[in-house]
C-alpha cells in the first residue's frame, strides 16, 4: 500500500514538472517594427520605413498587438523578418501576419510572413 502511494506522488510530482504545452496564437496584420524603434514608432507604427528597420535591424524585430503592446521575435522571427524585409519594395506600412508561440514578451516565431 506504500508503495503504491510513493508510486502515485512521485507520479504526480514529474507530471507537475513537465512544462505545459504552449499554444499556438497568430497575430494577423501586425504592425512589423524594429527593437529600436518601436518606442519612437508606438503611435504611427505605420510610419516606420523600410530603410530604417534594415538599417536597426541589429536590434531585432516584433509586432504591436492590436491593443498596442509589443511583443519582440526570437532569433528564428529576427531571421525572418529581416528577410522579408530585404525581399519586399514596401518603402513603409510594412505588416506580417505571424504564428508561434507567446513566452513571457516575445514571440517563439514558426511562421512570418508580409503582407502586401
């Protein structure tokens, strides 16, 4: 009978460990603003050039959610983002619509895209 009560909280206690799965969110038409900017940009994110995010592109990417929060990218969103920001002749207004995960503030990026 012990044994099956250590089984069972031993049990309990390496289900509790194990993190939970995160879900997957997608932000759809969000505003695409570097790290450096985006405090400048915060108002008028559509204003924020082409030029300018490849030239502070250093200091990575993120979106402003629709209430207009920011959430930075990981490695993989910088990545990314910076290409198809390279890809893309929007000279501003540049939006993605991007799917991953949400740890803490920033983005666990599987999927980015522009939109035109």
């Amino acid at each position: 009978m012990q044994r099956r009560t250590v089984l069972a909280a031993l049990t309990l206690l390496t289900l509790a460990a194990l993190p939970l799965a995160a879900a997957t969110e997608t932000w759809t038409n969000a505003a695409l603003v570097d790290g450096g900017c985006q405090k400048k940009v915060k108002d008028t994110p559509d204003s924020h050039t082409r030029d300018c995010a490849l030239k502070c592109a250093s200091a990575g990417f993120g979106v402003f959610t629709a209430d207009g929060h920011y959430l930075k990218f990981d490695d993989k969103g910088n990545e990314q983002a910076l290409a198809a920001v390279k890809a893309t002749d929007k000279k501003d207004h540049l939006r993605v619509d991007v799917k991953g995960t949400l740890d803490g503030e920033t983005i666990q990026v599987e999927t980015l895209a522009l939109v035109h």
